[in-house]
C-alpha cells in the first residue's frame, strides 16, 4: 500500500467503522480519530515530501503509483504528488479536523452525517491525489454529491432549494468540465498513438491548437463553476447559507478549492496556448468576480452570505492568479487557496457557534457579543483580520504574491486590470469592519445574549487549529512558498516553453 | 412441396398478417385482444424465418430454431401477461387499455 | 405443380381473412376463435414448407396452449356476450393508415429486392436432427438458446405465479382503487 | 565595523511582549502584566539609546557621511529571482533618530499609562496592544526594504484601529477605530499600487538600491509617460497617498480628530508622536528619489504638507474638544514637516528642509507627547473633554500646568524652546524655496501660537469653573513622564541634527537666520497676545468675533464639512448607489438568471411530459409511425 492511497483508504476504512458501530456517540469520536489520523498522515507526508526533494529527487510527481483500471480506454488509477498537491492535502486534513469538531453536536442522523461527511473528504483527498483526469474526475463528482444529502438534511432554511440549485449548478459545471475532459483525451495524442487521460503524459505533448481554444474554456468554466467563477457563483451564498457548520467550512474551505487546482492543473496546464490567447476574457471575469463580491458583501445582512460574498471574492482571486501565468501569481494563487480555506473554514466555523448560540445570523438582531462571548469574538477578529490581509496572518502573503506576482506581467492591460482588482483589499475591510463593528463590540443590544457560554473545549480545538495554521502561515510563509514555487518549475518551464513573453 | 410458389409470397403474406397485427395493437382496446395481436405479429415473423431458411439456406436450422423459441418465447410472453391482465383487471376492474394508464408522469 | 399453389392460396386467404377478422370482430369469444383459425392456417403453411415438427408444435402449443389461456383469461375477464364499443373511427382511420403504409412500403421493397433461392440441397428436418441440435454443443448446435429459453420459460412460470397470486401486492395503494 | 546584530531584539522584545500578554494576559495579575510590558520597553528604550549613541558617535563614516547598515536580514518570502521581501533592520540616521523618539515617547505612554489607566478593564489587553504598536512601529522604521514597511504600515495600522477602539462598548469608539482603520487602508491601497509600480519598472524592493543616489532606479526615473508624469512620479505620488493617509494629510486627514476616542496615552503615542509621523518618515526614507527623479511629486509632497497645515489650524481655532484641538495641532505641524521635505533639495545644504523636517519631527514627537499626557493629565482630573466645562485649573494642577505651559510655549516657537529651533529652520528652508508656502506656514506659526494659547489659557485661567468634585493632581506615575518629556522639549532643540540627520548623510553648516527667526518670534508672540486678550479672563470677543465672521466661523467649527462629505461618498454612493445595486442584481439579475433556466427547463418539461401519457397504444403509434418514418428515410432518402 502507498502512502498516497492511504488517504483514500482511511477515510473509507473510518466509514466502515461508523457503519459497524451502534452507539451514535462514538461515532464523532470515530470520525475525530480517522481524521486526526489522517492529519498525521498529511504531516508525514510533507515530511517524506520534503526529505525526498531535500535528497535531491526532482521528478514532477512524488510517490506515483500506477494500476491499470479499464484497458480498453486506457484509464489508470494513477496517484502522486507535488508540491501543491501535498500542500493541498495538509489544507484538506486541517479543515476536516477542524469541522468534525465543529459539528461535534449534531442532533439528528449523526451517523450518516458524519458518513457523508467524511465521504465528501475522501472525494477531496482523491482529487488531490490523482494524476489521471478520469480518476480525477471521479472523485471529483465523489465529492460533490455528498453535498446535496448534507445540505437537504442537515441544513438550516430554504435547504431544500439550495441543495437542488448547489447540485444542479455544479453538475452542470460538471458537465462543461467531462466535455472538456474527454476532449483532452481525444487530443492527448497528435500522433496517433495510445491515448491516455495521464496529466505528465498529456504534459508532454501538445494539443493541436484549435482543440485547445475550444475545451480550455470549457474546461475552465467547468472548474470555475466549483471556483465561483461570475457569473456561475450564486449557488455559493444560498449553499452555504443554508449548509450547516462543518460543510459550510469543508465547502467553502476545500471544495471550492478544488475548481482553484483544477483550472490550474488541468487547464492551464494542459492548455497553456489557449489558455495564454484566451485569458482576457476569464481575467475581466475573474477581476469582476472579486470586486462585485466584494461589494456584493457589503449590502449582506446575513452571516453567512457575507462569508459566501468574500468566498466568491477571495476564490475570484485564485482564478485571476492563475490565469496570470507567471510564478509568482500562480504561487500566490496557491497560497491563496490554503489561507483562504483555514479562515473561510474559520470563519463558517465561527458562525457556526455563534448561530448555536443567537439562533440568529442576521447581523442586525446582534451586537455587543465581544464582552459576553470573548474568545469567540476575537477569534472572530482575527479570521476578519486575516481575510482583510493583516500581514502576520495568511491572507496578506497570498494577497502580496498574487499581486506583486500579477503585477509583473509584461502587458499593460494586465496591470491595469491588477491595480483594479487590488483595490479589492479596501471593500473587503469595509465590510469586514462593518461586520465586526455592528457584531462584536458596541453595547450588548439583546439581553437573552447577556449570558450566553463562551466556547466549549471542542470548539476550542477546531478553532485553535485553524488559527494556528493561519498565523503559522502568515508568520514563515517562506517554506510554504518554497515548497509551491519549486513545484511550479515544470509548469512554468511549459509555459515559457510555448509562451515566450 | 412449395415449388411454384416464390418466397416473396410468403414474404407478403407475412407482412399482411404483420400489419394486421399492428393495426389491431393499436386500435383495440382491451387488452386481451392487444394480445392476440401480438400473437398475430409474432406468427408472421415465424412465417418469415420459415420461408427465409428454406427457400435461402435450406441446409441450415438457423430459422426454424429461431422460430421454435419465438414459439416458447410467446408462451411465455402469453403465461405472463395474462397473469398481468388479470392482476389488472382485480385492481381496476376493467382491463380496457385506455383506463389503465397510471403509469404516467 | 398447382395443388401446391391452390394449397397456398387457401392458406394465406385463410390467414388474411381470419387476421382481419381477429382485429376487428366486436365479440371479443369470436375474436380468440378467428385467432385459432389462423394459428392452425400457419401450421398448415408450415406444413407446406416441410417443417412438420414445427407445425406440430405451433398446433399444439399455440391452438392448444395460448389460445386456450387466451380464452379462459376472457371468461376470467369479460362478458362473453358484451360488445365492443368500437374505438375512434379516427383512430381506426389513422391506425389503418399507418398500418397499409408500412405493409405498402414493405411490400415494395420485398418485390424490390432480388431473392436468390439457394439452390443447395435441403436438409431433412426429422426429429432426431432437431433433438441432436438442440442439445449438441458443437458448431451448429443449439445448447445456450435451449437453456436461455429454459429459464425463461421458468422465469415466466415463476412470475405468472407471482404476479397472478392473490392479495400480495395489497400494500400498495392506489388512488384509482378507492371505489373497488 | 561595529556589532549591531542585536538591534534585532528592538522590534522582537516587543513582539514576545505581545504574545505573552495577549495569550497569556488574562491570567496574569493586571499590575504584573503592566510592568512586564514597561519594563520590556525600557530595556529596548536602553538598548536604543546605546545604538544612537555607538552609531552617531563610534560608527565610522565614508566620505564623511553616514552608513546605511543592514544590521541583519533575511528573506521572508521570495517573489521572483529579484523580488522577495526581507525581514531585517536598517540603520541610518533617521531610522536611528526614530528609534529614540519611539522609545523614548512609548517608554513614557508606559509608564504614564500605568497611572491613567489604572483599574480600567482590560488592563492588560491595553498593554499588549501598547506592545504590538511599538513592535510594528519599530518595525517600520527600521524596514530595510518598502515592502517590510508595507508590512509594519499595516500593522501600526491595525494596532491602531485596536487602541482607538480600546473601549470596544462606547459605539462612538467603534465608528472611531472603524473610520481610521478604512481611511488609512484606502490610502495604503495607493501605497501599495505605488510599490507595485515601483517594484515592477526597477525590479527591487530594497531601500539602499532603491536610493542610492547612483543607482539605476533613480536613473532610469524617466520612464514611460501618463498624463504627462514620469512612471517614477506616478509611483512616488501613489506612494506618498500612504503617507498621506497615515499622516492624516488633507483630504484622509478626517480619521484623526475622532481617533482621539481612543485612551488619552495611545492619543500621545499614536496620534501625535509615532505613527502618524510614519507618512513624513516614508518621504524621508524614499527621499533621494523624491528630489533626483520625481520633482513633481516632491512639489505635491510640499503643497499638500502647507495647505494641510493651513487648514488644520484654521480649524484647531475652533474646536472645544481639547483632544481635537491639539489633534489638529498634530496634523498642522506634520503638514509643516511635509512642507519642508518637499521644499528640500538632496545633498548639502539644499538638504536644510530635510534636515528640518526630520528634526521638527524630533522635538515635535517630544512636546506633542506632553501636550497630550497634560491633556490626558487633564481629562483625569475633570473627566471631561470639553475646554468650555473647564478653566481656572492651574491652582489644582501644578505640575500639569507648568509642563502644559512649557508644552505650548514650544509649539509656539518661543526660543530658547526645542520648537523655535525646528520651526525656525523650516520656515528658512520654505523662504530659500518658494515664497508663497513660506508665506503660508509663516501664517500658521501665527495661528498655532494662538490656538494653542487659546486652549492653554481657557484650561488653566479663563472662568472659575466650579467642579462637581475637587480636581486633583494626577499620581507620580503619570508626572513623572510629564516631567521627563517637559525637560525633553525644552533641551532637545539644541541638538546638532545637521551634524547628525541629512538628506546625504553628510554634515554640513547651517546657523540661525535672525532675518527669519525674529519675524516668526514675533508672530507667535502675537498669537500669544491675541489669546491672552480673548482668554485670560472671561471676554465676549471670542462670541462676537464667531457673530461677525457667522458663515466662516460656522464652516471652520464644523471641520469644513469633510466628515459630511465623507459620509455622504461611504453611505450614500458607495453603500446605496453600488454595493447594495451589486447584491440587488445579484440575486435578482444574474441568481434570477440561474433561476430562469431552472424554470424554464422545469416549465419544458411540464409541456413534455403529455407525451408520457400512460396510454400504451399512443406509444405505439408513436413507435410505429417513428420506424416507419426511419425506414422510409434510411431506404429511400438515405442513398
């Protein structure tokens, strides 16, 4: 067994384990130990990443293992790991640690909460793991459809509704992304030899040009669906208004994430041509994106819709950085998806206690909560601050590196369109600020919140956690970005291959 | 013994009786003459292989074993379906085709 | 060679008329009859062609066995003496359109296209060849049809059974059978 | 070379400070965390004062001018092959000139806040706020790179926003902290686009390539044109926008006068000495590029720093708010060193508004302090910010009232004070340079003269107020600060700062010039003389004087409605007019969009759906019709 299909392995064994037990209350403790686990696992395998690399191992991928699936369309079960993958697995082991004890208090259907749960994970971790674009896929709808069951039961308000629109929107994303997919098949071998859907091989070729301005965009609207890409965003704030706690910061926090990796890897990967001669027209998208959620965000009443606006903002980013092209923004990219999924996921996780104890997320019926709530209230400010890009926290170095990054593209429209898109960072602390002005300080305006308990211990362990991982980044963000700037060389050296600027 | 007599003969026959059996598929409404259309249909295929296997490979069995399982088949089909009709007409008390339609949207 | 063709003849006018017959009767007893009349035709066409087994089988199993089932599920199932109220004559009209279309449009092209008979020596289809095909596993033989149709044949006994049993399926409710 | 490795430790004590009491404050006794977060400033205050010293007086110099030393550095995170931030330290004259007005000033907060802000809740939450301020502050200034300054900007931003909101429960305090923490960043927004075209067209970061006078970043200053301005003096203009906001430069100066809801101590850390000095250090620090490659920016520099003094005084004549008026104190006297920078040439004797402005800055930082912990001293004893409830206190406020006087007569410029010596010598600067700005501060010396005296004698003459409970004195901890910071203010101005503190790091010679000093003396005497006449004593002047000029008096009082105007882009363009059109075509064009497909397929299939009619033989004749229909085609049409 290799390490790398362990991360697929415990989760389904943890599964099993849920299944076979009886007692509903060990259920959590199950879960928090299978995902505890699988965090140690992701520590050790950015250990065995790190010491590879330190002894000189320089092949793209690490620890790849290969079995034949179906001969006849030459699909593999193909797993391995760069940089951005293992860092990608680290965020996903975090922020599902985070949100098993974040919903240690479900009430109903524990059980096969916490086994859609983890279900979702284990889609999660496949994708990452994956280098095969079949399998890829495959785990990508493994992770999506747990989502509608978590919503439509567990979820709070119009569930029903936005179960169907958050389904329907990403299937038909996904849709665009097998048309895609296949597409890149059916190219991935100009001379007529075997095709495959493995990403180093397609890497090594390239797809005749027409073929390419036709499925990139496919396939990068089919990812920037699950990225909140304008306009197919708007399943974000009503999926994760009506989520509960641990999915909304497992969705916003790693799901999303994966339409960030996706158009990176395979897109703009595959694609580098098309995707250099077409990234105008995702760059205005993408620059759209994150100042009209950032606006967007302003005009919200409810919690959870202002974190689903600044989701939309913050993921807008990803997609503009990668469509950059250059090292430096595609690092920031990257970065900025792990900063963004820690305090994303704090921050649902945040609302989420706070909602337990208010029963309300709208800001207006709130106020004064820093004196009854402190250590909620100020882990409330520092995910705030974190996501307006304090630096010390994880959100100014991704913001700084897709910036200075996106700032040194050689053409002029980019750089306009960059200093546009950096003034995002003073909306995103208008209504941060206002959030935390009318929420937490200010006199205590309902007397029912005068004696409202601060946070339990397993509140405190699924929010430490993530704080911790935001600082730890914001602090030393030089060996995170080591480690992703070395990753991206191949696909740099690629692009610069074939796009000489 | 059929010397004289060309395949297409058959052949039109088959087709008569074939759409006989269409015509009354679709006009009949009980569902027990629906049936024995399909009855219908199903002998003028059988007539069909017959007449194809003697008059076009007369040294094979390919047709009449063909039609020898259509035979079973259709005994079957025959078994099953009046089971069905009068499982039906217990429940609905007709067996009228245009009244059982509760399989719809 | 003409007691051959007068044979056909009365056949297949046999055949036509009782179809017509069996398609547009008002009296659905007679209907199962004109069936009958028509089964035994085929079989003296099958005659005709030399498969004698065959037409002793489609006597058999067809008269003896279908048509019976057909005519005990009607005692089952109807008035004898009930008439048919007669369908749509629109919808008779269309059907019969369709219908002489697609016998026009097949005719044509069985007239059309050029039969060569073969002129190889046929086989003598006597009993002991069809048991030994049935059973045999070479080249020619027909073992996996005959056990297909075997548990087909079960299958189909099972599920007559089954679906014809009485008060099993009384869970489900139907808003129709309120009136029952 | 000399060891200055442990200059490190500076911003780092601090910082450990920081972490100890913010995660561990609540459990410690207040009084404990108190001295723990003083005495970790004294001992950088030390550690400073030693580095002044070794480096103004052991280092050695080239060519007779002062180093740059990187003390330490190292690479935080890596951009490009050229571009990576360091984290480090950078010694040179003004950064070093910085750390001793920091810690001096900060050392001092401590120990006064010991006093002032005794029994409050929160106590150590205030010091470790008071600790993140000093780091971050230290921090900046001595950035070795614009990026770490960046960084440090933003934190003493933050630590800002924490302390103007340090009573989180008065909503007033909220709106303060919120308001400063917005107007700044839009101003670092400019900063930071200003980086960003500076780092793209000269590929570094780094202060000492950036401006070495030699170096190819300044020579290749042309660049490509905009608007009819260099690429260079675009980004120098973006850049200084930061320091225009984080100075509270006219027209971002409106976060200032409300930040003083924060406790009086961080009003006289903060908002006086340290950080709002930060934009007029930022200039200094990019100075050479300022003078040798974006001289219209430099000219921008200089108007905005007099019309912002012009204006801060005018206003200052008419608040009642002490804190305000000596708010609007700071912004005119910040203007002033604005002014002097951007009158400044590089090298020499050109160098006099440099020199100038960072001394200013110096003694500035000193009596500021004090005006405010008297302030402070003040509102203790009264419990009150108003100058109209109060008056007649110098009989109970001694030493407060003996400091404040020293305090007032230094902004005034009256020598032998630290004030006259700075003031004077950016007024001369301003009248080698350009006549109408010398002119205009030369009218400012006047009004700050009055103004200041205007608070002073309406605070410890004017009306016997009777209070509702004796004033008293304010406790050692809180005098004996006043007491250091009062003596700083008068001896500081004999320093040699153009021996020390030059645009080159060169020495050079500058003596006092009688025809500008005597001139500028005798305007502040003359403010002083006009409050004396309207304040000393209860006088109706003050009221007629407001009856006859109503309109203007009215405009000046209310700030010349900048705030409204303010509110009126935030609440009503920004907020109405975009951001809730935005969530309005959200959710009802581009979400109703997504909706309508959903309809419409839902809608189509409700139209479909006839087809599945349950009615067998319609199948039939469906199918039958569909094959015969197929036949006809693949037969007869398909050849």
């Amino acid at each position: 067994m290799d390490i790398l299909s362990l991360f697929v392995v415990i989760p389904v064994l943890t599964i099993t384990a849920i299944l076979l037990l009886k007692d509903t209350r060990q259920v959590r403790l199950v879960s928090a130990f299978g995902m505890g686990l699988q965090l140690l696992m992701a520590a050790v395998l950015v250990y065995l990443y790190l010491s590879a690399r330190h002894a000189g191992n320089i092949d793209e991928m690490l620890f790849v293992k290969d079995y034949l699936w179906f001969k006849s369309l030459n699909i593999h079960y193909a797993v391995g790991v760069d940089g951005i993958s293992v860092a990608m697995i680290s965020l996903t082991s975090l922020v599902v640690f985070a949100g098993i004890f974040a919903s240690w208090e479900v009430e109903i259907l524990k059980k096969e909460f916490f086994i859609s749960l983890i279900l979702l994970a284990t889609g999660v971790f496949g994708f990452f793991i994956s280098i095969d674009l079949f399998t890829m896929f495959l785990f990508y709808e493994l992770a999506v459809i747990p989502m509608y069951l978590l919503i439509g039961i567990w979820g709070s308000g119009p569930k029903e509704y936005s179960a169907m629109k958050l389904t329907l929107m990403l299937m038909g994303g996904s849709a665009l992304l097998l048309v895609g997919l296949l597409g890149i098949y059916f190219n991935s071998s100009p001379d007529k030899n075997q095709l495959t859907f493995n990403i180093l091989e397609i890497s090594k070729v390239v797809i005749p040009l027409p073929a390419q301005r036709m499925f990139f965009p496919l396939t990068f609207m089919g990812f920037g669906v699950l990225g909140a890409l304008f306009p197919f965003h708007t399943w974000s704030p009503d999926g994760h208004a009506s989520a509960p706690t641990a999915v909304s910061m497992l969705h916003a926090g790693v799901l999303m994430k994966l339409g960030g990796y996706g158009a990176f890897r395979v897109a703009i990967f595959l694609m580098p041509e098309a995707a250099h001669e077409l990234s105008w027209i995702f760059i205005i998208l993408t620059s759209i994106s994150v100042i009209y959620g950032a606006f967007g965000a302003i005009a919200q009443k409810d919690l959870k819709y202002i974190n689903a606006y600044s989701s939309v903002s913050h993921c807008g980013l990803v997609l503009f950085a990668v469509l950059m092209m250059n090292q430096t923004a595609m690092t920031g990219a990257i970065i900025q998806m792990i900063s963004h999924g820690l305090m994303t996921a704090l921050f649902f996780g945040l609302i989420g206690m706070i909602y337990g104890r208010t029963h309300t997320r709208m800001i207006s019926e709130m106020g004064g909560l820093m004196k009854v709530i402190p250590f909620l209230s100020v882990c409330y400010v520092i995910a705030g601050l974190a996501s307006l890009g304090l630096p010390g926290l994880s959100g100014f170095v991704a913001e700084m590196t897709i910036f200075v990054g996106a700032f040194q593209h050689p053409e002029l429209f980019y750089r306009i369109v960059t200093i546009i898109v950096v003034s995002s960072i003073v909306i995103t602390a208008v209504y941060i600020l206002r959030v935390i002005a009318i929420l937490l300080l200010g006199p205590t305006t309902n007397e029912h919140f005068e004696h409202l308990p601060d946070a339990k211990w397993f509140e405190k362990i699924s929010v430490i956690t993530l704080i911790g991982s935001v600082a730890a980044i914001g602090l030393a963000p030089f060996w995170l970005s080591t480690m992703i700037g070395t990753s991206m060389h191949p696909i740099i050296e690629r692009i610069l291959a074939l796009n000489p600027f | 013994m059929n010397s004289g007599i060309p395949i297409q003969y058959f052949l039109i026959l088959a087709t008569l009786m074939f759409f006989t059996g269409v015509y009354g598929f679709l006009t009949r409404r009980n569902l027990i003459t629906i049936l024995m259309s399909v009855e219908l249909i199903l002998n003028s295929v059988n007539i069909n292989f017959l007449a194809f296997n003697r008059y076009l490979y007369p040294h094979k069995l390919e047709g009449m074993f063909f039609s020898l399982f259509i035979i079973a088949v259709a005994a079957a089909e025959a078994a099953v379906a009046i089971a069905i009709i009068i499982n039906i007409y217990r429940r609905f008390a007709t067996i009228n085709v245009e009244e059982v339609n509760e399989m719809k949207y | 060679m003409v007691s051959n063709q007068i044979m056909f003849i009365l056949f297949s006018a046999m055949i036509i008329v009782f179809s017509i017959l069996t398609v547009t009767s008002r009296k659905i007893l007679r209907a199962a009859v004109y069936l009958l009349f028509v089964l035994v035709s085929t079989s003296g066409l099958y005659f005709m062609l030399n498969y004698q087994f065959l037409a002793a089988v489609q006597l058999t199993l067809y008269a003896g066995g279908i048509v019976v089932l057909i005519i005990f599920s009607i005692l089952l199932t109807s008035h004898i003496s009930q008439n048919f109220e007669s369908s749509g004559w629109k919808k008779n009209i269309f059907s019969a359109i369709a219908a002489l279309t697609g016998a026009i449009l097949a005719i044509i092209t069985i007239l059309e296209y050029g039969f060569t008979a073969s002129t190889e020596a046929a086989q003598l289809v006597d009993m002991r060849l069809i048991g030994k095909s049935l059973l045999s596993v070479d080249y020619d033989g027909y073992v996996l049809p005959f056990e297909v149709i075997s548990i087909l044949l079960l299958a189909a006994m099972v599920a007559a059974i089954v679906i014809a049993k009485k008060g099993a399926p009384k869970k489900i409710v139907l808003p129709k059978l309120n009136q029952e | 070379m000399i060891n200055f490795s442990y200059t490190i430790w500076i911003p780092l004590l601090p910082f450990l400070m920081f972490l100890l009491l913010g995660l561990a404050g609540h459990k410690l006794k207040p009084k404990l965390s108190g001295l723990l977060g003083t005495g970790g400033l004294g001992l950088i205050t030390i550690l400073s004062y030693i580095t002044a010293y070794r480096y103004f007086f052991t280092s050695e110099k080239v060519n007779g001018a002062y180093q740059k030393i990187i003390a330490s550095n190292f690479t935080w995170l890596q951009f490009t092959d050229k571009l990576h931030i360091d984290m480090g330290v950078l010694l040179d004259p003004i950064s070093v000139m910085m750390l001793v007005v920091i810690t001096t000033v900060s050392f001092m907060v401590h120990i006064y806040s010991l006093g002032y802000m005794k029994g409050e809740k929160g106590f150590e939450r205030f010091f470790a706020f008071l600790s993140l301020f000093s780091f971050s502050m230290l921090g900046l200034v001595l950035a070795t790179n614009i990026f770490q300054m960046y960084i440090f900007w933003e934190l003493v931003g933050v630590s800002s926003f924490l302390l103007i909101g340090f009573y989180y429960q008065k909503p007033s305090a909220v709106r303060a902290s919120k308001k400063a923490f917005i107007v700044t960043r839009f101003a670092d927004l400019g900063f930071l686009i200003g980086i960003l075209i500076l780092s793209f067209n000269t590929k570094t970061f780094d202060f000492i390539t950036l401006t070495d006078p030699m170096g190819t970043a300044i020579a290749q200053g042309g660049g490509i044109a905009f608007l009819g301005l260099s690429v260079m003096t675009w980004s120098m203009i973006f850049v200084f926008m930061g320091g225009v906001g984080k100075s509270a430069m006219f027209p971002f100066h409106i976060w200032l006068p409300d930040a003083m809801e924060g406790p009086t101590p961080v009003s006289a850390l903060i908002h006086a000495a340290t950080m709002v000095v930060a934009g007029v250090y930022l200039v200094a620090r990019m100075f050479p590029i300022y003078a040798l490659s974006a001289p219209v920016a430099l000219n921008v520099v200089a108007y905005v720093g007099a019309f912002s003094s012009l204006f801060a005084a005018v206003i200052a004549c008419t608040q009642t708010d002490i804190k305000r008026v000596l708010a609007y104190s700071t912004m005119s006297q910040i203007g002033y060193m604005m002014l002097a920078l951007g009158v400044s040439g590089y090298g020499g004797h050109e160098g006099l508004g440099y020199m100038a402005s960072m001394f200013h800055l110096f003694t500035h930082a000193m009596f500021k302090a004090l005006l405010f912990l008297g302030a402070g001293a003040i509102i203790h004893a009264v419990h009150s910010n108003y100058m109209t409830e109060m008056g007649g206190l110098r009989k109970y406020l001694p030493i407060t009232h003996i400091t404040f006087l020293i305090a007032c007569l230094t902004i005034a410029g009256i020598p032998p004070l630290s004030g006259f010596f700075s003031k004077d010598e950016i007024l001369a600067a301003a009248f080698h340079s350009n006549k109408i700005l010398f002119a205009v501060e030369y009218a400012v010396a006047g009004l700050t003269a009055f103004y200041m005296f205007r608070l002073y004698f309406s605070v410890f003459w004017g009306k016997d107020t009777h209070y509702s409970h004796e004033p008293h004195e304010a406790p050692a901890t809180m005098t004996i600060p006043l007491i250091i910071l009062a003596v700083g203010s008068v001896v500081t101005g004999f320093i040699p700062f153009n021996k020390l503190v030059t645009s080159d790091g060169k020495i050079f010679e500058s003596e006092l010039e009688l025809m500008i000093a005597i001139p500028s003396v005798l305007i502040g005497l003359l403010g002083i003389g006009i409050a004396y006449v309207m304040y000393r004593k209860e006088s109706a002047i003050p009221d007629k004087l407001a009856a006859t000029f109503k309109y203007s008096y009215k405009w000046a009082y209310n700030k010349f409605y900048m705030d409204e105007l303010y509110l009126f882009i935030t609440k009503k363009i920004i907020f109405r007019y975009i951001a809730e059109p935005v969530a309005w075509f959200d959710r009802h064009v581009v979400d109703a969009t997504m909706n309508a497909i959903a309809t419409v397929t839902q809608g189509v299939s409700y139209r479909i759906r006839g087809f599945q009619s349950g009615q067998l033989q319609k199948y039939a004749v469906v199918f039958i019709t569909g094959a015969i229909m197929l036949s006809i085609l693949f037969i007869y049409l398909w050849k």
